[in-house]
C-alpha cells in the first residue's frame, strides 16, 4: 500500500501569482524554458507546491506529469515547504557510524515530523544529507547556518527549544 503524500496548505497570494505569470511570460518561448520558469516559481514561494505546478503547466500547454517530472528529478527543487528553521542531519558514514540516525529520530520525536517534511506552523522543517564535509565532528546537525557537532540525542530537545524561543 502506498504513503499519501503530506498536504500543506497552499498560501500564495495574489501578488505572487502575479510574480509567477511574469516569470512564466518572460521564459514562455525559450527553448528549455521550464527549469528557469521552476527556478524562479521556487524562488518565489519557497517550493514548488502542486497550484504552482499547475499554472506552470496550464500556462505553457503541457502535461502536469511533465512539470511533475522535471520538479522531482532535480534535487535543487523541493515539494514541500521549508521551514524557518531548515534541519540538516548529516547521514553520511561517519556520522551514522556516531549515531546521526537516533539524532535523526530524536529530532523527528521531538518535532512530530518525518524527515523531509516542515512542521505545520513553519518554524521547522527536517532534510537529511549524506555529508556535510565535518567528519571530525560527528554526528553533525545543521540549523540553518548553525553547526552542531558531536551531538547526543538527548542535547536535540534543549537545541530545538532554543529556536522555538527565538
């Protein structure tokens, strides 16, 4: 049986869709003109949600599965909303040898989300990765620009606390 995916509310405004339809225009008959048009639309609202997708496709007259397709092969796009606070957990050799996977579980506990989703007020959002060049200090966590190495899960509630109090 397969997962359904996690749905966020869509909060584009107006404005934005204006932003969109600009962006769309300006690339419309560029040849490749799609992974700019996604580019900028990512720019714009910070991920590429479905509504976004389905303009970009009406707008160009091509399939949804086509910019679908293109959006979920390229790892520079996201379908799900970051959070404020964007959660790196390093899974790479020698951060999961030091125990970055039960990091990773204490931050997911203590959140109530799974890696690659945002929490539902937008303050956090977790993405694992498979190395952040920091192997001295592992496990190594990411927040934003904040590096946290040598870490025990049992540091996560307090460090996570810290930002909620921001």
């Amino acid at each position: 049986m397969s997962k359904k995916p996690k749905m966020y509310p869509f909060n584009g405004t107006a404005e934005d869709e204006q932003k969109l339809r600009a962006v769309i225009e300006k690339h419309r008959n560029q040849p490749g003109g799609l992974m700019p048009i996604l580019q900028e639309a990512q720019a714009i609202y910070g991920y590429l949600p479905y509504e976004v997708q389905s303009i970009i496709a009406k707008e160009l007259d091509i399939s949804m599965s086509k910019v679908y397709g293109v959006a979920t092969f390229y790892s520079q796009f996201s379908l799900t909303p970051k959070g404020k606070y964007q959660i790196s957990i390093c899974l790479g050799t020698a951060c999961y040898v030091k125990g970055s996977d039960k990091l990773l579980e204490a931050v997911e506990e203590k959140l109530g989300i799974k890696n690659g989703e945002c929490t539902p007020d937008g303050l956090f959002s977790i993405d694992c990765c498979r190395c952040v060049g920091a192997c001295g200090l592992a496990p190594v966590m990411l927040i934003n620009e904040d590096v946290y190495g040598k870490i025990d899960p049992k540091q996560v509630p307090e460090i996570l606390e810290s930002y909620m109090n921001r």
